[in-house]
C-alpha cells in the first residue's frame, strides 16, 4: 500500500519534471562541478544520491568566488569553496578550481565547462584528487533553449560522477526553484531540490 502511493509521487513529479526544465548556467549537473560560479547569490540545497541525503548552503560573496558548507546525514560537514579561472567565452571554455573540505576528507578539483556547438547542450570535466580522483563527466542539455522567457525550463543531463553514471531531468520553476529527479546505476533514484536568492 506504501509503494503504490510512492509510484504515484514519483509519476507526477516526472510529468512536471518533463514540461517544466533549467537555466544554461548551473554550479553544478546532479553532482558533477560545472566551471560555472555565481557571484551575489545564497543557493540552499537538498540533495538524496547513492543512498546519501545531504543539505548544503552556497554564497557567492564575490563575482567568481563562493564558499559555503555542505553537511551528510550522518557523516562529514564539509567546507566548500569555488572559484572561477576562466570565463566561458564562444572560442574557449570556462574554467574553476574547487574543494570540499572536512576534518578527515579532501575534495580538490578543476572543471571545464563548455558549450557543444548547439544552443543549450554543455559539456563539463571534472579531475582533482578525493572523490573527483576517477575524474567526472557530463552533459545537459536544455529541451527548448530558445524562449521568451527564461523558466520554467526542463534539461536532460547524464553524468558519470566517479562512481556510476546517473541521468535525469532538471525542472526549473522559476529563476530561484529548481528541482532535480534522476536515477542512479545500481542506486536508484535521485532527487534534489535548490532555492537561490540573488542579492
């Protein structure tokens, strides 16, 4: 009786996830780091991947630079920081380097980001050390990248994110909502949700 309610859940937020979808721009796919930092921002976020639930809060205090924390249910806070190298530019691609810092784990990488010749589908890679040490990949792609408005969007994204591959859409509601639905090789399903105020 449980399951059949939770079948139902997850249907309809498919169906909104599918006619709804995310802006260009992003810090980051599912897990995967996009190149992307932006500045004078508060993004509070919740995700649930691979078994593991987990809150963080982002601030972009300066343009290219943010900082932040990120606490696991049951496992490491983390200090997260972010900063942008090189702009994204038609010719070049964007570039940051990034760490997620606790008292037992390190997290350090550099990301490229960069649009793939169509309007709406990017590319990212990600390596460093910690868990970005496989190195991490992804795609998005942006289902209707020509509008009058900027939301509600929707984009399908594949990542492999050191571990496994996961895909699924981003919805974003409107310029400060986003939602995030996905499954995860061997884990399951994935869900996030993101709020953002510009300041």
């Amino acid at each position: 009786m449980f399951m059949p309610k939770i079948s139902y859940i997850t249907l309809i937020l498919l169906i909104l996830l599918v006619t709804l979808t995310i802006p260009v721009s992003a810090s980051k796919i599912l897990t995967v780091p996009t190149a992307d930092v932006p500045g004078n921002t508060l993004e509070l976020d919740f995700l649930y991947h691979r078994g593991v639930s987990s809150l963080g809060a982002q601030f972009g205090f300066y343009p290219g630079l943010s900082g932040g924390i990120r606490q696991e249910f049951g496992g490491y806070l983390y200090a997260t920081l972010k900063a942008a190298i090189l702009e994204e530019t038609q010719s070049r691609p964007g570039l940051a380097v990034g760490g997620e810092l606790s008292l037992n784990k390190q997290h350090l990488y550099v990301v490229a980001s960069k649009q793939l010749g169509m309007p709406g589908l990017r590319g990212h890679l990600a390596f460093g050390l910690g868990r970005y040490s496989r190195g991490m990949a992804g795609v998005s792609f942006m289902l209707n990248p020509v509008k009058v408005s900027n939301v509600p969007t929707t984009s399908l994204f594949l990542e492999y994110d050191g571990q496994g591959l996961n895909g699924g859409l981003t919805a974003q509601f409107s310029p400060e909502l986003k939602a995030n639905i996905g499954l995860s090789m061997g884990y399951g399903m994935s869900f996030g949700l993101s709020y953002k105020a510009a300041f």
